[in-house]
C-alpha cells in the first residue's frame, strides 16, 4: 500500500480525461460492481458498473489492453476510470453525466488534485517564509500540542488554515496572512476554520471556508482540507462534510480584476463584464501578477 504522500504526488500530476492504456485484470461479477484495471501506476484503476454497458456480457474481458480516460480520485487509494471505446461504455453514458457530473466537460483537462499559487498583493508574499509557517498538524497529537498552546478566548474565533503541497495542514491565527501560513509557498486548499469540543472533551471542527483572497482556492479544495483533516486525527463525524462557508471565486478576462460571486451572479464588480462558469482565478499571463514565481513546494 502506498503513502498518502505518494497518493497525493500521483493525483497532482494526473488530470481529468487524461489517457492511460489499461489491462483488464479482474472482473468479479460481469454485469455487478465494475472492472479492476492496470494502468502502470503504483495504484490500480476502477470503472464502476454505472459507466459500463449492458448485459454484463458487453463489459472486456480481463486480459483485455484499452485506453481509458482519468474519471475521478479521491482519499481512496485506486484511480477511477472511465472506458473510452463506446463498445465499453455505458448507453446511457450522456444521460448519467448530465444528472451526476454535469460540470464534467470543465474539468476536462484540469488537474484531479489543483494547486493554487498566490495571487494577492506583491508585499506580503516578500516577507513569507518558513519562518511565518503555520503549525503543521500531522497527527491527532500535533494538534493536541497545538490545542494545548491556545488560551480559551481564543477558540472563540476561527483561525487562519492551509494544506501545504504536502497535504498537511498547518494553522495560524485567525488574522495572519493565509501566504505567511503557507511559509510563502503553493497551498492545496486555504481558509478559515473553527474548532470546538464535545461534552467528553473531543475536538471538533465546528466551521470550514475557503475564504483565501490571496489564494481564491475553487470549492473543490474542500477534498484537500477533509483528507487533511483526517490525518490531522478528526472523526468524520467530528467535522462538516462539505464548507460551511463557501466562496466562489473568478478572475475577470476583462479587466483582470479578482471577484468573489455572490448570490450566482456572474458579473465583474468592477467593469460589469461576465465572469466564467469555471475557475481561473489563476489564468495570468506567465511572469505576471504578484503571485509569478512563487514556488510549488512544501508550505514548511
């Protein structure tokens, strides 16, 4: 079994649509569950029945050697696949997109796991370093060593959060600069977040955003901050199962202009202009804006 670093490092340079040869290594039950796949990586693939034809009789059999397209990933370690020969694929292929994946042909192209580099003011990047990083919270003791640090007012209020390209969480206070936290570097996801605790004395995460103006991560990052979490040692029935606080974010192609859309409205704040369905907040001209040259490692 893999680490979860590994996992993580394969997910990042794996992106959606992307074409893997594929031998069809085991099929437990033809017309039930879906197809085990090789694809040459240090994890195997899956194609879960719902993307497959029917009868059973139509799905490959195993030693069969086919393309597929990079379906999904996530905290589980296999690699979600989808056929890309129509003989293996599902007739009602289009019709399960459009209910269950409909935001499928943005994500074509774009990373499974996104890293976001920083996009505020010039100034306060210059004066990050790992010096300014956040707590990392490996562990349920890291952020008891961490919680034990902290007077009772201050779990008053949230506290600033990113995940480093690592994976970890780290946490600073609530008013520090989200790219201080992340050490001056690229972050997986970056927010705000609460902690509380239950009658027996467990800590909980009691609010989650990813309100980060100087990152503007997609609401996508929420599975970035859960698997951090989960290392961090937090039950799953300890934390929220998606933002309590969601923003969206886009960039004007108009005037450049960042904007956080509120109510669905997709319009500039600032020149009127429509903003697109997709994120982009990190669509700059290369060596431009303030987050050019920011490196892609470690927040530490």
């Amino acid at each position: 079994m893999i680490t979860d670093t590994e996992w993580l490092r394969i997910r990042r340079e794996l992106r959606h649509g992307q074409l893997l040869t594929g031998t069809v290594v085991r099929v437990p039950r033809p017309g039930a569950i879906g197809i085990f796949v090789d694809v040459g990586l240090a994890v195997g693939g899956f194609v879960d029945m719902a993307l497959l034809p029917q009868p059973g009789a139509r799905w490959p059999l195993e030693g069969t050697v086919t393309p597929f397209e990079v379906w999904a990933a996530d905290d589980r370690k296999q690699l979600r696949l989808k056929p890309v020969d129509p003989a293996y694929l599902s007739d009602d292929f289009d019709a399960f997109v459009a209910e269950h994946r409909p935001g499928r042909p943005d994500e074509i192209g774009t990373p499974l796991v996104r890293t976001y580099r920083y996009v505020g003011p010039a100034d306060l990047v210059a004066g990050a370093g790992a010096a300014t990083a956040g707590h990392a919270v490996a562990s349920r003791a890291d952020f008891g060593e961490w919680a034990a640090g902290r007077a009772r007012a201050e779990w008053d209020e949230p506290y600033t959060y990113v995940v480093g390209t690592d994976g970890l969480l780290r946490l600073a206070p609530r008013r520090s600069e989200h790219v201080a936290c992340a050490g001056g570097g690229s972050v997986l996801a970056a927010g705000e977040i609460a902690f509380g605790r239950t009658g027996d004395g467990r800590p909980t995460v009691t609010e989650v955003s990813n309100l980060s103006t100087g990152y503007c991560p997609d609401l996508s990052s929420w599975q970035q901050i859960a698997e951090a979490l989960d290392r961090a040692g937090f039950e799953r029935r300890d934390r929220p199962d998606a933002f309590t606080h969601a923003v969206v974010f886009r960039r004007c192609t108009h005037c450049r202009e960042r904007n956080v859309v509120r109510e669905g409205h997709f319009v500039c704040a600032i020149c009127g202009a429509g903003l697109p369905a997709g994120w982009n907040v990190d669509d700059a001209d290369p060596g431009t804006g303030p987050g050019a040259g920011a490196d892609d490692g470690p927040a530490a």
